[in-house]
C-alpha cells in the first residue's frame, strides 16, 4: 500500500466500558485509492454519519457505505477500503470484544460473520437510535449503564437476533415516531389538488385505533 493514499483520521473516545467501547471517527483522505485496514480486534460495527466510503471485500466487489447503512465489521478479519470521490466520512464506532457479546447477546459473533457479506439500510427507528446515541455521547449526556444498554438494544436490532417484530402496529408506531421528529424529511407532505400548495398530512385516529391520513383511504 503506498503510505500517501493513507487518509487524516481523527479519533475520539466517547465510552470505554471494557467490554464495549464507543468512538468517533473522522476521515479526511487525500486519495480515492484502496487502501488496507487493520483487523479489528473485537466486533466492530460501523455507523456512518456523513459521507461515503466503500468496502472492498473482493477486487471486483464494492460495498458502499452512507448515512443510511450500517456496516459488520468480525473480529480479527481485515479489510480494504476507499472513499470514492475523496470525500471523507464521519463514523459512530461500536466495538465489543468477543467475551462481551457472547455474554450480552449469545449468537452474535456467528451475525457478525453473516453480515458483512452486505452494507444493511437502517430502518427510521435504527436512524433514529444511533443519532440520538451519537449525540448524547457527543455531548457527554449520557451514564455509562444507559449507554451499555442503548448500544446493546441498537447491536440487537441490526444483528437480527433480537425478538421478532409484528409488521402492523410496530412498524407504523416507527414511521409516526420519524414523523413527529422531522415531518418534512420523512416525506409526509402533500400537495392540494385545488391549490397545489405543500400542506401537511393530519391524522386520525377511529374507533378499532387505526392511523391513517385523511387525504387518503386504508384498508
């Protein structure tokens, strides 16, 4: 690897509970090339914040990766990456060591593995979870237990082995939830077939407890 395609990186540590540690990491490169990464030394996973990078699992297999993924690192495997436009990147860094996941969440290790085969999208709930995590660690608002089970709660969720969720009820409870937080970026705007303004979407609610926007019809 030629040392100039080596990007500035910038790190900081927001939580260190020995099992789990929890970074901040800003990359700045100076070239698009491919470059090689060390190995992780526990489970890593990876949530970019802003900016892009590829993982390059094979010479003809890219993985890009933006603020909408999250991406599985396994311990003590190597990797190649890039950041493609030399764009750089800020990332939310998770890593456990391989005794701590097997004592929070049995299972994990061998997701691990599954996992970074692909860059997985995050669902509204998971970006909701991992922005307010950052930003509280960021901040320094935060105590250590509450931190060990809000980063537990979001591995469960984006290593698949937690209890299955209901598709009904669950999954429209996290579209309000995105909603309420930022009703313009979620999408629920609508425009007036009469005045072709933007207006938003009012809810109500009948009485078997159904959502659903008056513009519309549902089932």
């Amino acid at each position: 690897m030629d040392g100039s395609a080596a990007p500035l990186m910038t790190r900081r540590l927001l939580h260190d509970g020995g099992a789990l540690r929890v970074g901040y990491l800003v990359s700045r490169p100076t070239s698009p090339e491919c470059i090689d990464a060390e190995a992780p030394a526990g489970n890593v996973l990876v949530f970019p914040l802003k900016g892009v990078f590829a993982r390059h699992p094979s010479k003809r297999r890219n993985l890009v990766a933006t603020a909408n993924h999250v991406v599985a690192l396994p311990a003590n495997q190597p990797y190649r990456l890039s950041f493609p436009g030399c764009i750089g990147d800020e990332v939310l860094v998770l890593q456990w060591s391989r005794e701590g996941l097997a004592a929070r969440l049995p299972g994990a290790d061998e997701r691990f593995t599954a996992m970074a085969e692909s860059h997985d999208l995050l669902s509204p709930r998971q970006m909701i979870r991992r922005s307010r995590l950052a930003r509280r660690l960021m901040l320094g608002e935060f105590d250590a237990l509450e931190v060990e089970e809000q980063c537990a709660e979001l591995l469960a969720s984006c290593l698949r082995v937690d209890e299955p969720r209901p598709a009904g009820r669950r999954r429209l409870e996290d579209v309000k939830l995105a909603i309420g937080l930022d009703p313009i970026a979620s999408g629920c705007w609508a425009t007036s077939p009469r005045s072709h303004a933007c207006r938003p979407i009012t809810w109500r609610t009948s009485s078997a407890a159904k959502w659903a926007p008056r513009s519309t019809r549902m089932s």
